[in-house]
C-alpha cells in the first residue's frame, strides 16, 4: 500500500478536496487497494513526509519552493480540473501502480 | 399530506445531521452521481457534523473547564472560547437554511458567468459555509432569512470581483496560469492594501526580514498539537490548576489536532457533489474564457504567512486579557491565516507589515468575536446537543475570516450610526480600491511579461 499525502493550510479543504478526487480516481481505476491518498496539515508536513511515498504539492511558489526528499509533483491539476488525466498517469507511473 | 408534514417535520426536528445528508443525497442524485456514491457522501456530512459536535463538547469540558478556572481565578472574564474556523464553520451547516447556500453561490456564480460579469468559476465548497455563516449573523440580528441571504448574496458577489480584479497578482505569486482567489478573506484587503501603502511611508516598514529562516525556528510553534498544548498549559497554570495543567495542555494539544481530522471529512462529502455540478457547467460553456477560483492554501508554502501568525500569537492573548469590553479567549484561531494570508497578499510579502497589520487587527478580532459569541452559543444549542457546553460558556470564532466587514454589517443591522458610516466609508474605499487593482494587475503582467510595459497606462 502506497501512501501519497497532500498539504494544505489547515489539512481540512483544500487538501480533503484533492485527497477525496484522487482516492475517487484510484478507486475507478481499480487500484484503491495498492494507494491511498491523505491530507495532512501543511504545519506538521515534516512529521508526514518521511513515511510517504509521494507528495502532492498544491503550494507552488513562482520564487521556488522548498524541497521534499520524496518525489513530488503538482496536485493544482485536480483542483482546477485542467491536466488530471495526466497528473494521474504520472501518479500511477511514479508509484508503479501498474 | 398531514402524514407527509409529519414525517418532514420530525426529520427536520432530528437536526442537521440526519436533514442533511437526505438532502445531500437527493442534490447528489440530480448532479448525476450513483445512488452508491451519492448515499455515502450525504451519510458522511452528517458524520462530519455529528463528528464536529464530539470535538466541541471535548474542548468544553477540558480547555473550557481550564478557561473557567482562570476566569475564577484572575477575574478577567473570558467567557467565550474560540473554537477557530473548521468546528465554527462546521457549525454554520447546522442553521435550517444552510443547504440553500448551496445552489445560491452556484446560481449566482453561473449568471455572472452568463451576464460576463466574472471570470472566475469558484470551485471551493469549502467557503459556501462562509457565506452561510454571514447569512446566519445577519438572519439572527435582524430575524429575517432572506435579508441573510440578500448579505450573503453581496458577499458573492465581492468575492467573485475581487477574484477577477486580482488574478494576475495571484498567478504572479503562485507560478499557476487560470486561477484566481475568491475565498472571503481576500476582501479584506479593501482595507489592508491601502493602509500596506500608507505603512511604506515609515521607513523601516521597508526592511524586508527572512521568513524562511524564522520559519524553520520558529515552525514547532505552529504546529497544533505543540501550540495547543503551551496555551493550554498556560490556562491550567493561571487558572490554579497546579501540575494538572500539563494534562490540560495535552488535552488542548488533542482538541486542536482532531479538529481537523473531523472537519476534513465536510469535504469528503462534498468533494463529489461539487465535482459534478463543475463538470456539468463546465460543459455548458465551452470556449468560454475562464478563471478557476480556489481557496487560500495555494499560497500556503509562503513562509511569511506563518512566521506572521504566529508572532501573533502572544499580542493576541495579551489584547484578549486586557481589552476591555472582550469576553473572548483566543484558541482554536491562533493559527489565524484569516488576516495573515490576505495580508500577505496587500503587503507583497512584507513581512514587517504583515505583522503590523496582524497586530492592529487584534483588538477588531476580540470585540468581534465577543458580538456574535451569544449568536454562535445559540446555533450551538439549538442543534439539540445542548450538553455540548459545560454551565455558563459560550463558543465563539476569534479571528474569523473578514471579522471587520462582518462587524460593520451586522452592527449596521442594529442600526448603530458609527457602524453605518463606517459601511458606507469601506463601499467608497472599495471603489478606490478596484481602481488600484487595476494598475496592479498590468504592472503584474508586464512582469510576467504577457504584455509590454507601453502597451496601456
């Protein structure tokens, strides 16, 4: 079971939003039982990220960010509906789902 | 027919817990969802509510006991305590014309679309229950819903302007092309932008501090475990509690951490509902140009934000201590992105002003939040669970989203002469306000270079 976690200010809306629409996708795929997606408190990241295996980033900064010691793409697609299909192939490539 | 009322009736008198997820369920199946998928989303709103109302009653019996105890003991009387944005929001679906709100901010959304009045499409269920809760404080004051809604309607509709006359600045910020910010908290800037400009005018306002180095010193604070468990100590010290404060403090630790892991669950429910109802609009209006509206958080990895909220922190509580006229202990809200967030955006990032202006808005936040205590306690009340609150405290949301404008509205409704002027000042410093905006979006664009700087002035 893979664990993908998503940050938000408080680990309740935006997070949940994208955690719920990627659990839903991976559930239609048929690979609910190998991944599982978890919002989390952006606050307490640190805490999370080391017993994750992908983080799903919907803080980009156009300075530059900091960087995540586990692969990290960007989750914005999910909330905006623009480039889901594609950030889900990248998901289940990442993690070798398939 | 009589036996069809009764039926309704004794749904509806079984609380929001039960009423919503029915109505979840139907609204699920007209935006096309499985009765599977549909069933499971209504069930868990009310889950999600039922949860909420454990985690009150939690932190009432714990901190709000510890509160009562400080109170007794130093004679400060703060009767109130600040449950924060997710458990106060959470609360607002259990007003009987919640739900409504739903199809309200889609419907008005969709018409400014079709009148090309907006550009922004606003995704983000999570804020409908802002604009319920504006509803809710108007309705109470004035007792009249539709009056409520009519404020919730302006809210909309400011929202969704300021969402527009801001992309640019957003997308500068974020790096992200087609989004734009029409979360409530950002109206607040009619306010915050022009007193940012005023606050250049001091020269050492200028000096722009390191946050990402603050933060990582500084970040342990802010988390909610750690920062529960110090206020929490704090109040079982103060209030004589001697070494059972360090309990009080893990309780307090306790009640901020499943705070969010409840409220989470408000999305998971509402996630797939909002999904469909997107993608049937979406399909509606194909080539038409638009801006995807979405919540705070993307701005959320900006160090400043945080190292700001939580040199708040001690203000707050010291302004909540000595304010005369306030009843309210600041709590569940400390983390209060509210003002940070929007503030971060007015000041460019400037940390030094940032926390001026988070400072300056203590005092608003406290008397606020001391004004709708009683209205809050009463929702709180009136879902049933009366036992939710231990004898003689009240809930309250210190460091709600856009406390000032609220405060003005719902005083204006009590007819309170300063509160109207002051509406009607912030209605001419909105209009400056758009007119700044636009200067700031070009100026944001060349920088991006999407256009060149002679192409307008």
């Amino acid at each position: 079971m893979k664990t993908i976690i998503v940050a938000c200010g408080g680990g309740i809306a935006t997070s949940a939003t994208v955690a719920a629409k990627v659990n839903s996708r991976l559930e239609d795929m048929g690979l609910a039982g190998k991944a599982k997606v978890e919002a989390v408190d952006i606050k307490s990241l640190d805490s999370y990220i080391s017993s994750a295996d992908l983080y799903l980033s919907v803080t980009p900064m156009a300075r530059g960010g900091k960087e995540y010691p586990i692969p990290t793409i960007s989750g914005i697609p999910f909330l905006t509906g623009m480039g889901a299909d594609d950030a889900m192939e990248q998901i289940v490539s990442i993690l070798k789902l398939k | 027919m009589d036996a069809l009322a009764l039926v309704f009736q004794s749904i509806l008198d079984l609380g929001a817990a039960v009423f919503l997820p029915i109505i979840i369920f139907i609204l699920g199946l007209i935006v096309g969802l499985k009765p599977g998928k549909a069933l499971s989303a209504g069930l868990m709103l009310g889950v999600a509510l039922t949860g909420i109302n454990l985690v009150v009653s939690y932190m009432s019996t714990t901190v709000g006991t510890a509160a009562q105890a400080f109170v007794e003991n130093t004679g400060v009387q703060l009767t109130g305590l600040d449950m924060g944005w997710a458990p106060a929001l959470g609360l607002c679906w259990n007003w009987k014309y919640a739900f409504l709100m739903f199809p309200v901010q889609i419907g008005i959304n969709v018409i400014m679309l079709v009148l090309g009045w907006t550009k922004t499409l606003n995704v983000d269920m999570w804020n409908v229950a802002n604009k319920i809760f504006t509803a809710f404080l108007v309705a109470s004051v004035t007792g009249s819903a539709v009056l409520g809604f009519a404020a919730a309607i302006i809210q909309i509709v400011l929202e969704l302007k300021n969402a527009d006359a801001t992309k640019n600045q957003i997308t500068e910020l974020t790096g992200v092309p087609g989004i734009s910010m029409p979360h409530p908290m950002f109206l607040s800037n009619i306010i915050f932008y022009p007193f940012a400009k005023l606050l250049d005018k001091i020269p050492f306002m200028r000096y722009q501090l390191n946050a990402a180095t603050l933060k990582d010193k500084l970040g342990i604070f802010g988390e909610n475990h750690v920062l529960g468990f110090i206020v929490g100590t704090i109040v079982g010290l103060v209030g004589g509690q001697g070494s059972q404060a360090l309990l009080t403090g893990v309780q307090a630790g306790t009640a901020l951490t499943l705070f969010p892991m409840v409220s989470k669950l408000f999305m998971t429910a509402l996630t797939p509902i909002s999904d469909a109802a997107n993608s049937f609009i979406k399909k509606r209006f194909p080539g038409r140009e638009m801006v995807i509206g979405l919540d705070w958080p993307i701005l959320a990895g900006n160090p400043e934000i945080w190292v700001a909220i939580i040199f708040t922190i001690p203000v707050a509580l010291i302004v909540a201590m000595v304010l005369p006229g306030n009843t309210v202990l600041p709590f569940g809200n400390l983390m209060n992105v509210c003002v940070c967030a929007a503030a971060f955006v007015a000041c460019k990032g400037n940390l030094i002003k940032m926390i001026t202006i988070s400072w300056l808005m203590c005092p608003i936040l406290s008397w606020s939040a001391s004004d709708f205590a009683p209205m809050l306690t009463d929702l709180a009340i009136s879902t049933g669970s009366t036992d939710i609150l231990i004898e003689g405290q009240q809930l309250a949301w210190w460091g709600m989203d856009i406390a000032e404008i609220r405060w003005m509205a719902v005083e204006a409704c009590r007819v309170n002469p300063i509160a109207i002027a002051a509406l009607a000042g912030f209605a001419v410093l909105a209009f400056f306000f758009f007119k700044w905006q636009k200067k700031e979006e070009h100026d944001a664009a060349v920088r991006m270079g999407w256009i060149q700087e002679t192409a307008s002035k």
